[in-house]
C-alpha cells in the first residue's frame, strides 16, 4: 500500500510538471513584456556589460595583451610605477584571461589591499566605480573627495580624466 502510494505520487509529479515544463515559455521575455521598466533596466545592463567589455578590450588592444601572463607584466610595470589603478586593471584583465591565474589574483588583491591603504575612502570607492565601468559614481565620489580634502591633487587628476572620458 505505501509502495503504491509513492508511485502514485511519482506518476501525478510526472503527468502534471512534464507539460509545463516542455511547453513553457522563456519566462524572462514575459517578464520584459509584461513590465516596460524592467525591460529598460535590462536593456541598460546589457548596454553595461558591452561598455565594460569595450573598455577591457581597449585596454587589452592598448597593451597589447596576447596572454594572462602579459597581462601580469604589465600590471607589475604598472604596479612598480605606483600606478596602481592601472595595475588593478590589467590584473582584472589577466584573471578574465585565465580565470586560473593565481599569480594575477594574488596580486591584484595585494594591489587593492595598498590602494585602500593609501587613498580615502571616497577615492577608493571612486577608484571601485570607475574599474566598473559606472563612471557617473567615480565623479560623485571625487567631488566628496576633494571637497573634504581640497588639496588631494590625484582625485582632481583623475576627475578631469573620467570627465573628458565621459565627454567622448
């Protein structure tokens, strides 16, 4: 009696999800349909995820990166010169490269963990935003820079290039 119990169930499991499973639509084109606004959000992430490919790949066809390693090399010439946003970057290339990687991973957690050491907060964040790819959030965070320390030339630097950036 329980053994034919549990095959009942197992049977009605099949008979009523086996259908819904094979002729169920793609709920995620509902979604967009039903609901404009999150269509346009999704459209914006997409419009994202292209600009911060973009952005890598320039970086990659600038450097002329062919391998993670290179990728690692110039991060360490970058890394040596005190550049240390654009260290972080080829780094985050290198590991996009080869996810395996563990030198690029190590070192690119050394290069935030001496960014974070070495900068405020709000340059940090900015810094964060603006390897994102969201660089109306790096201006906001340099304007909160300079205005609590006015003499931080760097965060005056780089807000003039993400500007111009933005321009283009």
């Amino acid at each position: 009696m329980n053994r034919d119990f549990i095959y009942t169930i197992i049977f009605m499991l099949i008979v009523f999800l086996m259908p819904a499973a094979v002729f169920a639509e793609d709920t995620n084109i509902i979604f967009k349909h039903d609901h404009t606004g999150v269509a346009d959000e999704v459209n914006k992430m997409k419009d994202f995820d292209f600009n911060l490919m973009q952005r890598e790949l320039d970086w990659i066809e600038a450097e002329n990166l062919e391998s993670s390693m290179e990728a690692v090399q110039v991060g360490d010439t970058y890394y040596e010169k005190g550049e240390l946003e654009d260290a972080i970057i080829c780094y985050q290339i290198a590991i996009k490269m080869d996810p395996s990687n563990a030198a690029a991973h190590k070192k690119y957690i050394e290069a935030r963990q001496q960014e974070k050491a070495q900068t405020s907060l709000h340059y940090h964040q900015a810094m964060e935003y603006y390897r994102k790819g969201i660089a109306d959030k790096a201006v906001d965070e340099l304007i909160l820079e300079i205005k609590e320390n006015p003499d931080n030339e760097q965060a005056r630097i780089k807000l003039n290039e993400i500007e111009a950036e933005m321009r283009r």
